[in-house]
C-alpha cells in the first residue's frame, strides 16, 4: 500500500486488529525484516510498517534530511491513516527516531521497543579518526579551484575507500541525510523517556555496540534489555522466534 506524504509516496503495510504497533526499520533497510513478527502480531494487534523514503518502494526525498525531518514523516504517518497512540518498535535509525519522539514528546507512546538502536555518537578508534581526517584532508586538496574541475572521479574514489558501506550504497542525498543522523547524539534527552521500554541487543553488534545498550538502558528509568548471544545488528531477525516470543509477553 502507499500513501502520499507531502508528495512523496511511501510504501507501507497494515495488518490485523487490536493494540496499534508501529514498526520503523533501519538504515537502508525494509520492513520485509519485520514480517515475521507482523504476521505473529498481528493476531491481536494492528501493526503497521511503513518505508521510509529511498527504502523499498519509497519515493527518496529531494533534499538532505535530518531527524526531525524523519520524526515529522512518521507523526504525518500516524495521523493519516489515523493510528492512535501505538506502540513503537524501532531498529537501527528507526530506534531513533522513536528515541527522539518519545523523548521530546511528540508522541506518548504507552511502550516502546528498542531493537539495537542508533542513537548515541560512537567514540571513533584512533583507526577511524586517522581515516576520517585523512578524507578530509584529499577533500580540501581536490576542492582547490586549480584542480577542481578534474577531480571528480578522483574524489568519489576517496569516498568509496573512507565511506562506510552505508554511505557507499547511498546516492548523494541519503549520503548527505547519513552524514547528519550519526552526528546527532540523543543522550542528553533519552532521560526524558518515561515509558515502559524493552530493548533487544546482539551481543555481537558492531555497528550500534552493546555498550550502547548499557548507555541507553541507564538513562531510561523503567528500561529492560535482553542480550541475544551469536546474534548481530540484527539481531531481531536473526533469532526472530525467540523475538517474537519476548513481544508478545512485553506487549499486553
């Protein structure tokens, strides 16, 4: 199904009746992840996933976005197809736009789910910084005004040598909306937080670490997290039976 949000036409799914759930995926991601636990839901639930723009059959956006911009969609979302106060379920980029939500209340939400959410600003290893500064450094060079003009091809290899995966699978505006959303830090407000909140963490995360987990766990006051073993950023989906398993207990 679609609908237009200020024409842009998203990609979404609805199913079932009952306690409203609201499903946002991950970076560069889908809801197809979730069908799983749509499909378990949904025999007591009405549970809604929607795309967000450039993913699945989305329209991408024209310009850079921000969180807020991200935020704005979904609270669009919700009230036209009229889902009144759902539950939030986010992975990855999806956790936070529901941290940021449920924080500056824009949405009171009577639970919400964590699934190895995005949301702190990871301290860079020496690696990283070294990597990062190194970029920047060709960036400047190739920006001169003497070589501008042929630097292009040179400048998207140095992109595609530093770039993260991500930001490497990304057409410039996603890339340019990345470079934002992993340079906005949420900790100061996830204290704010006062819903009941679940989060369910891969052990083995290496993109939005366990220590994250801890973090945000510590600053939420009613906040319980469960540490799947062998399991990654994924981790919702790579043990999905024993997710399923934790939703349906945490949501009554």
């Amino acid at each position: 199904m679609y609908i237009n949000i200020d024409g842009l036409n998203i990609e979404y799914i609805e199913q079932g009746e009952g306690i409203p759930v609201l499903m946002l995926h991950g970076w560069g991601s889908s809801f197809e992840f979730y069908k799983g636990i749509i499909n378990s839901l949904s025999s007591r639930c009405r549970v809604v996933a929607l795309n967000f723009p450039g993913c699945g059959g989305s329209d991408t956006m024209k310009e850079p976005w921000n969180l807020d911009d991200y935020c704005n969609l979904v609270l669009k979302f919700i009230k036209a197809i009229n889902l009144e106060n759902p539950i939030l379920i986010g992975h990855s980029h999806g956790g936070r736009v529901t941290l940021k939500m449920t924080a500056e209340k824009m949405l009171n939400p009577p639970k919400i789910v964590l699934l190895d959410s995005a949301g702190l600003i990871p301290k860079k290893s020496l690696k990283q910084k070294f990597r990062a500064k190194s970029f920047k450094a060709i960036k400047k060079i190739l920006s001169l005004p003497i070589i501008k003009n042929y630097s292009s091809e040179l400048l998207e290899k140095a992109r595609n040598h530093y770039g993260s995966t991500d930001y490497n699978a990304a057409p410039p505006v996603l890339r340019q909306t990345l470079v934002s959303l992993v340079n906005t830090d949420l900790r100061d407000i996830i204290p704010n937080i006062s819903c009941p909140t679940l989060l369910i963490w891969g052990e083995n995360d290496t993109d939005t670490p366990l220590k994250d987990a801890k973090i945000i766990e510590s600053l939420i006051k009613d906040a319980g997290l469960c540490i799947f073993q062998n399991a990654g950023h994924f981790a919702f989906f790579e043990q999905q039976g024993r997710t399923i398993a934790i939703l349906n207990s945490f949501i009554k």
